[in-house]
C-alpha cells in the first residue's frame, strides 16, 4: 500500500525546500551544482584507531620506506605518446559541424579508441560550450552528449 496522507506531504515539503535552494542559487548564478568537497578518510575522531603502539607504528612506517625505495629502484623508461592538442581538436569538431548543426559525442569520436583522444575531445566540447560556440545537452546521466552548433558561431 502507498504513504498517507501525512507521509506523501512530508516527502512534498523535502522536494519543494529542495527546488527553492535550486532556485536560489540559480537566481544568484550559479549553473554548476555540486557536492562539497569530502575533507578525509576519517570523518570522526570516533572513527580513527586508539590504541596503536608505537613500536607497531614505527614497524609500519619503515615497511613502507622499504618498499618506496624498491619500487622507485627499477623504474622501465617511459615513451610517451605525442600530444593531443586541444585547438587541433576544437577544429576537427568545428569542420564536423560545417555540414552538421547537431550530432552525437559517439558520432565525433567515430573510430577513436584511445582514452587520450577521447578526454581531448570531450575537453574541446567543454571548451567550445564555455565559449558559447556549442551547446551541450544530456538527456540522462551516462546518456549520449547531443553537440548543437550555435547559429554564427
């Protein structure tokens, strides 16, 4: 069976002070909402252990050392890949868009398999919205992005 009466009000109120926070914060600008930052791993005192020895501290502490100076002793060279630029990027979406007013993010990915490239595009979408040249909607978390071309842009 549903909430009474009394219940589904209740519900009500939480989700009506919730939209007038949004609105607020709205009205004052602001377009991004997120959650504060978490500040720790223990967010209690109450959460952090009491008793430790520190015989059993200092043991710890020096295994760790021992394993940092192994670890950084044999270090493989690194090749790095070339890199992506952001501006190459933001041209390669514009010539896109020069036949297209809007398409898909998986469409201007098309056969991009490298993680780089994607983040660089996705980059060069946030960059193009921040510059009013684009707009950027998404229907669902997780969702397609859909990039519409701003007329004269």
């Amino acid at each position: 069976m549903g909430l009474s009466l009394e219940e589904r009000l209740k519900v009500y109120q939480v989700y009506r002070r919730a939209a007038e926070g949004l609105r607020e914060r709205l009205a004052q600008g602001a377009l991004i909402f997120s959650r504060p930052p978490e500040t720790g791993i223990c967010r209690d005192r109450e959460e952090m252990p009491r008793q430790i020895a520190p015989e059993k501290l200092l043991e710890f502490y020096l295994k760790a050392l021992s394993r940092k100076k192994q670890s950084s002793e044999i270090k493989p060279p690194m090749v790095l890949p070339p890199p992506i630029s952001l501006e190459s990027k933001i041209r390669i979406i514009f010539r896109i868009l020069r036949h297209r007013v809007r398409i898909t993010f998986k469409e201007i990915l098309g056969r991009i398999l490298s993680r780089r490239e994607v983040i660089a595009s996705f980059m060069a979408l946030l960059e193009l919205a921040k510059r009013g040249r684009v707009v950027l909607r998404q229907e669902k978390s997780f969702g397609d992005i859909e990039v519409e071309k701003v007329v004269g842009g």
